[in-house]
C-alpha cells in the first residue's frame, strides 16, 4: 500500500514536470506565433504599398486621348496610337466623299494674265522646220504661279506750305529726332505681324524669310518693335470684343501655363462662336476673371472644364466639358477592359450629344437623362480600382452641369473652341520656348485674339491685322 502511493507520487511529480514543459512550450511557441503574426501584417502592409507603387507601371499611360495630357507630352507611340484611335464610333458610311456631296475643281480664268504657245519645231520624224506650218490648237491648261518678289521703294515728299497769314502748314507728323529716313510700308508691317502670330513663326525665322523670299533686310528687333506698335493699335479692337463677350450669354473659359521672361504666367481664354479674347493673368485662380469681367459673370452660363476656379465664381449657370470626361472614362476602360461602368456611363453621354446633334434648336428635358445617370452612379465600385470611385465622385460634384447643353441649344456640349483658341499659344512656346518680354506676351495674346475673331467671322486675318496698320 505505502509503495503504490509512492509510486502515485512520484507519476504525479513526473506529470507536474511534464506540465511545466508543455506549459513552457506553448508559451514559446504563443510568443513564436505573435511574432509570426507580426512578421505577417508587416509584410501584407509592404505588399500593398508595393503593389500601390507597382500600379503606376502596370496601368495603361495616359495620353490625349484618354486624358488631359496635351499632345505636346505624350510619347510617340502614343500619338502614333492617337492618329489611328478616336473616340467616334465607326459608322455605317463609305469612305471618301458621300454622296451627294458637292465637290470643288478649280476653274480655269477667262482672262489669263500671260498666254505662252507651246509647239513643236522640227518634225520629229525627217527633221523638217515646221516654224511656218500653222498649228491646230489641241487642248488648253492653265498654270497659276507667283512672280518674284521684290520690294516697291516708295519715296515720299513733304512739303510745308506757309499761309499768306505767316502760318506754316504741315500735313503730316513732324520727323521724329533721330529717325532712319527708311521706314516700311504697311503690307511689310501686317506680313511680318501675320507671320509671327498667326502662323508662330520665331523672329530668326521671319528675318530670314523676308530676306530669302521678298528680298528685303530687316532686322529681329525691328520685327519686333513692328509686332509691339501692332498693340498698342489693337487695344481699341479688344476693347470692344470685351465689351461684346460681356454682353454674351454663353461663354467658353480656359486657361493654360505661358512663361514670360522665365515667370510662369497664365493665359486666359474667353470665347463664343463669334468672339475670341485671349489675356494674360498672374494666376490660375478666379480672381482673374472676377477682375476682368466683373459682374457680367453672373449673366453668363460658362462652359468649362472641372478646374475648381469656375466653380467658385457665381456664374449664372455652367455647363462641363463632355469631351473631357469621355477621355477620363476612356482611361478607365483601357485599365479594366473587362468592366462595363464606364463604357455605360460613356454610351449615356454619347447618346445625349447624339440627341442634341439630331435636334440641333429644340428644348431637350434633361430629367430623365439625370434619371439614367443616378442609377449608375448608384452602382458599389468598391470591387474594382480605386481610379473608379475617383472618377465616380468627379462626376457626382458635377452632376448638375452635365446636361444643361440639352435644355438650352446655345450651350455646346464640350469646351473644344475654347482649347483651340488657346492651343496657338502653346504651339508659339513650343517654336519660340518663352515670351522675352510682357510687352511681347501681351501683343500676341491681344493680336491673336483679333485674328483669331476674324477667322471665325469668315474673314481673312491678314485683312484683320491689316486693317490695324
């Protein structure tokens, strides 16, 4: 008896040992597993940001047709893609000239300005002289061609007259102290401003130019000083396309970074169909168009992209640009192409432009497309990448200014006149780099605004500048 319960003894001491050592494993191996545990969420967190940073590589780039990139910043490939893609669908036409459609042939003048006979001389066969053989006449064609240019030296005489009561006459400004007795005339002074503007050419160029083909000498700085005169010749005419861009219901607005002097500026458009101002503003903020136009923005429904500083001026309505938001929407599909939100939501906006192309004049009730609209925004984006959910609330601050295009057809449905009216500035950098000067900046905002309302008047301008001179 007094043996067994040694025995139970020393089997519940080996036990309580063997306790111990379970107990000690297991709390090594708790502290183990936190430990793992740690390890873990440590690297599930480096795998996301990873994977975040790895995002930017694996999505597709962003160029102008999918984005806001400007063509100017996109690869080359990308604007070889771009030359081949478009946003239009394909439509059931032919390709080429529809039917119907009138064509133009260039006719020949009734009066030509040279007539030269064209003949044979020897007979190509025995080699006899035909000079006195008369011809049949054949056929006729006319050749348009340009004469060498050469300059035309104009001199000029001035002569006072002294009036039998001692006054002297002078029918013309006295001669500046100084100055060259050589002056050009006033087709050089709108030729060179045409160039410079309207066609971006830099001043090395035009001096070049000049000289190469009308054989005249002139040097960039006075290319210069004639396109600066050119401003100060202009400002009436700009004056009063503000005054009539004031006066205007609909109103295009953009704005995109001009250097001058190596100062990051801004240039500012305001546009309608018939009118085009183009100006230079120290920010990119809405204060600039609150000074300049003050308070005939509260009569003017602007139609814009979604820069926030348009949305922060009391405009008595404003309309977004679709264009944009079918680009963003574009960008979407090439990240997911399996996903259809974005292309419904595409197909809805097409469909409105659609409408409102078929009734170019009519009043289009909006509610229902907003109706269309709503179910999708209603849609959890929370499965797919966060670029969705960005897009989605983009378009819900915006909701409200995405189809006022349909209930008043004097509102475009995107912003395209005013980005081409600015796009000229852009192009005048990318040829010359920089504005030198503020005086330089502001005569091509100012001359280019006026050729600029001419071309959309239908009319010529060169005739525009000219008309200044």
């Amino acid at each position: 008896m007094k043996q067994q319960v040694n025995d139970i003894n020393s089997t519940l001491a080996g036990l309580l040992s063997e306790l111990k050592e379970l107990r000690g494993t297991i709390d090594s191996l708790y502290a183990e597993n936190r430990s793992l545990n740690r390890n873990i969420d440590k690297l599930l967190k480096e795998n996301r940001e990873l994977r975040k940073r790895l995002e930017k590589y694996e999505q597709p780039p962003k160029d102008s047709g999918n984005s806001s990139t400007p063509p100017s910043k996109e690869p080359i490939k990308a604007e070889v893609d771009r030359r081949t893609k478009s946003l239009r669908k394909k439509s059931e036409r032919p390709v080429g000239g529809q039917s119907g459609h009138e064509g133009t042939t260039r006719k020949m003048v009734e009066t030509p300005d040279e007539i030269q006979e064209v003949s044979s001389h020897y007979c190509m066969e025995c080699g006899r002289d035909l000079s006195e053989v008369e011809g049949v006449l054949e056929y006729v064609t006319q050749q348009v061609d340009l004469p060498q240019i050469r300059p035309i030296y104009r001199e000029r005489r001035f002569y006072k007259k002294v009036c039998s009561c001692g006054c002297c006459n002078r029918d013309y400004a006295p001669r500046r102290r100084g100055g060259n007795a050589i002056v050009f005339g006033k087709n050089i002074r709108a030729i060179a401003t045409y160039l410079s503007v309207v066609q971006c050419m830099p001043y090395e160029r035009l001096q070049s130019l000049f000289e190469t083909m009308f054989n005249v000498r002139i040097s960039q700085g006075t290319l210069a000083n004639i396109v600066r005169e050119m401003l100060e010749k202009s400002r009436p005419a700009i004056a009063l396309i503000e005054r009539m861009i004031k006066e205007s219901s609909v109103v295009g607005f953009d704005e995109s970074g001009c250097y001058t002097n190596g100062k990051l500026n801004w240039s500012w458009i305001a546009q309608t169909t018939y009118l085009t101002l183009v100006f230079r503003g120290a920010g990119r903020g809405a204060k600039v168009l609150e000074e300049r136009f003050g308070d005939s923005l509260k009569n003017m429904v602007a139609v814009t992209d979604r820069h926030s500083a348009y949305f922060a001026i009391d405009f008595l309505n404003n309309q977004i640009c679709l264009a944009h938001l079918l680009r963003n929407l574009e960008y979407l599909n090439d990240i997911d192409k399996e996903q259809t939100w974005a292309k419904d939501v595409q197909t809805l906006l097409r469909e409105a432009i659609h409408l409102r192309n078929q009734k170019t004049y009519e009043v289009i009730p909006k509610d229902s497309w907003l109706t269309r609209l709503d179910e999708l925004l209603k849609k959890n984006l929370d499965n797919m990448r966060n670029e969705f959910n960005e897009m989605k609330r983009g378009i819900i601050r915006c909701r409200d200014y995405i189809f006022n295009f349909l209930e008043n057809p004097e509102i475009p449905s995107d912003n395209n006149g005013s980005e081409r009216g600015i796009r000229k500035l852009k192009v005048k950098q990318k040829i010359s780099g920089c504005f030198r000067s503020d005086t330089g900046a502001d005569a091509f905002h100012a001359l280019h605004s006026i050729a600029d309302t001419a071309w959309k008047n239908g009319q010529s301008p060169l005739k525009a500048i000219l008309a200044l001179v």
